[in-house]
C-alpha cells in the first residue's frame, strides 16, 4: 500500500502557526495548569514519575492502574519499584468501581484514572472510593488538559494530576504536574543545547508542513542543510544509537528531573486556549458526522459532552485487522493502544482490553482543516471497504 501524498501533509500533532499566537479570552476553559501548584517536567511520564515521588510511593507498594493503557502509564510505577495492579473499564470510560469494590486493595498506596481520549469523566464515585480506602488518586489528564465535567473541571480532584503538553500545544516534549498544598520540589533547568533544541524541534516540523510564511522557507533551509551535516560519517556513536527501542524503557534518568524548557512553558502560556479548544470540538463532531452510518465502523462515543476539548477522536471499528494497518500503510494519522504492560490481565466484561485492538485514535487537534478530517475519513471508509470485498 502506498503511501498518500494528501495524507502525509496532515500534522500528526499541534504544530506552531503564526496566525494563533493571540490569547482567547482568559478563564473561557479550565485548565489543569490552573487547579494548584503547577510545575512542567520534561514530559507526561515524568510527571507521572513525579507524582509517584511526591505520594511517597516507592518500592512494596502497590498502584492500581487502568488495563486500556499506554505502556508510559505504567513505566513510572515500575521505575518506582512498585506493582501495577490493572483494573477493567466500563463502557462509558470510567474504572469499573464493581470489580474495585471487590479487590483485595491491601498494600495499594495509590489509584490512577484517566480522562480517555480528552472526554472529562466525573471521578466523583472514583474520589470516594480511594478516600474509603486511604488510597491517593492521581488524576490522569493526558488526553484533557482543558475542560470540566459534572465534578468541576480536569485535574481538580485527585490528589495529584499530570497532563501531557504536545498533545495539546505545538511543542515537542512536555508534561505537567500539579499538587496540592506544599508545592513539590523544584527542578533542575534543561540545559542551554536543550532550551534551543526544544524550540527549534517545534520551528522544523512547523516549516516542514508549510507554516511560519517566509520563515518557514529559511527554517527548510536550515533544516536541509543540517541533514547534510548529519549525513557525514561520525567517529562516536550517540546513545539514541546504543540504546534498546523498547515501548517499555522511554524514560530518560539523565533528564527526568529537569523541567521544561523555557520555549515549552511560553507556549503554554501564550497559546489561545479558545481557538485550541473550539477547533477539536469541531473536528471530533465532523468525524462523527463522517461515520455516522458506516457499516463496521462506529464512533464510540457519539455525543461529545459541552465540556470536553478532545485530545483524539475514538473510532470502533468492528473488524480491525487488517484495516488497522492498511490505513496506517497510507500515512492516516491514527494509532491504538495495542502495545499493552506484559502481564496485564485478560477481566471479564473489560472494555478496555477490546478498545486496545477495536479502538482506533484519529487525530482531531487544532490544525486540522475539514478538508484534513474528509481525507482522513474517505481513506478509512476506503479501505474498509477494500477489506470487506
């Protein structure tokens, strides 16, 4: 399958646009940023990491964790010495309280819960259950770094929360810790060749899908003429070279206990959270409309809450494979969690282990035009199409 031409030219993530740079108006969406001490860490496992730290957990004990994960969820509890204990799904997203309920909890010291795919969950029920069992929460905001849901907005419950910044915002690393009460240690600065590194990375992929106007033709240039410099033979081999390509072992010590950058925190600081927020919403009820009556494929969820900026759009796709690749052959850019912890248990009635081969995750960020998401929905309609002939 080759790849699409079309396809390819769609961001996979936020990218910098120098027409977005204004700020919308203040307060119009909550942000976790904004629900109590905030410090922004190199990236959204890090934060996790931090938070661990901050809960005092640490080797013996035990962090129950959701079984629909991305193996960065569960990396930071393990690299604390502890034991990850899965729990299923329901089908609305949030932890099946019934199947915790019943779980022997003796050891547990903490709870993490997400907010999928950018869709606030009421963690209400989920805040009491660790409160009855002195169990700390540590609210998962990666996919929703802005809104609310019926219990206020994301990030104001757990006793931590973390965030994950280039899900949201036209940066290349970042995650973001936030606590209650006594602020957590501050950390280390990044680093001059880091600071310019950060920067430049988010300029690169900017100017490579056609934005900054005239700067982004000077940014190519620059860009061609690094790679030629790269291109001569080294006399040392770096560590990215010598280190293990493993979804389980991402977390960098060397840097995880420095902060973010300094261009990262005025992104975040300066980018309009209306405009991000208003396009997502868009683009999510535009896919919905695109696969609202097509055989084998089915939003999961369909109706998207007033108070949800979402990070991704959740498609269900009845029969995944071989679709899944064949999409991906084509440069869609999507991806599922399939690539689970080992170990994670197979739980009865799991909705989560069926959405991590079913559940397809569409990019719906900011700069995304609707003609972006009609090419992203006709090649998966496509192709599904090809599979069933």
């Amino acid at each position: 399958m080759a790849l699409d031409p079309r396809l390819l030219r769609i961001p996979r993530g936020p990218v910098l646009d120098l027409d977005a740079r204004e700020r919308g108006e203040a307060g119009s969406w909550p942000r976790v940023d904004q629900q109590g001490h905030t410090c922004l860490t190199v990236s959204g496992r890090t934060a996790i990491l931090h938070a661990l730290s901050w809960l005092g957990v640490g080797r013996g004990d035990r962090v129950l964790v959701p079984t629909y994960h991305c193996p960065t969820m569960i990396e930071p509890v393990v690299l604390r010495g502890a034991e990850p204990v899965f729990y299923p799904i329901a089908e609305n997203g949030t932890p099946d309280l019934a199947f915790l309920r019943a779980l022997d909890c003796t050891g547990s010291k903490a709870m993490l819960a997400a907010h999928f795919f950018g869709l606030p969950q009421d963690m209400s029920a989920v805040r009491k259950f660790c409160d009855d069992r002195q169990l700390r929460l540590i609210e998962d905001c990666a996919h929703a770094f802005f809104g609310r849901s019926q219990a206020g907005p994301v990030g104001a419950t757990g006793d931590v929360a973390i965030a994950s910044l280039p899900k949201f915002f036209p940066v290349v690393e970042g995650g973001c810790l936030v606590t209650r009460g006594v602020p957590q240690s501050a950390l280390a600065a990044p680093g001059w060749v880091h600071e310019v590194r950060a920067a430049w990375d988010s300029f690169e992929i900017a100017a490579a899908t056609g934005r900054l106007g005239a700067l982004g033709v000077a940014v190519r240039a620059l860009t061609r003429a690094k790679n030629r410099w790269r291109r001569r033979p080294q006399t040392e081999g770096g560590e990215a070279a010598a280190r293990e390509d493993s979804p389980y072992r991402t977390i960098d010590p060397a840097r995880a206990h420095r902060r973010a950058a300094r261009f990262v925190r005025w992104v975040v600081a300066s980018t309009d959270a209306e405009r991000i927020a208003s396009a997502r919403r868009r683009n999510y009820l535009r896919f919905t409309q695109a696969f609202a009556r097509v055989p084998g494929l089915a939003p999961l969820f369909p109706d998207l809450p007033a108070g949800a900026a979402p990070y991704v759009f959740p498609l269900r796709v009845e029969a995944p494979e071989p679709l899944y690749q064949r999409v991906r052959a084509r440069g869609v850019p999507l991806y599922r969690w399939d690539v689970l912890w080992p170990h994670t248990p197979a739980i009865a009635a799991d909705a989560g282990r069926d959405w991590s081969t079913h559940v397809f995750q569409l990019a719906c960020h900011q700069n995304m035009s609707e003609a972006d998401v009609e090419a992203v929905a006709a090649a998966i309609q496509q192709e599904s199409q090809v599979r069933s002939t």
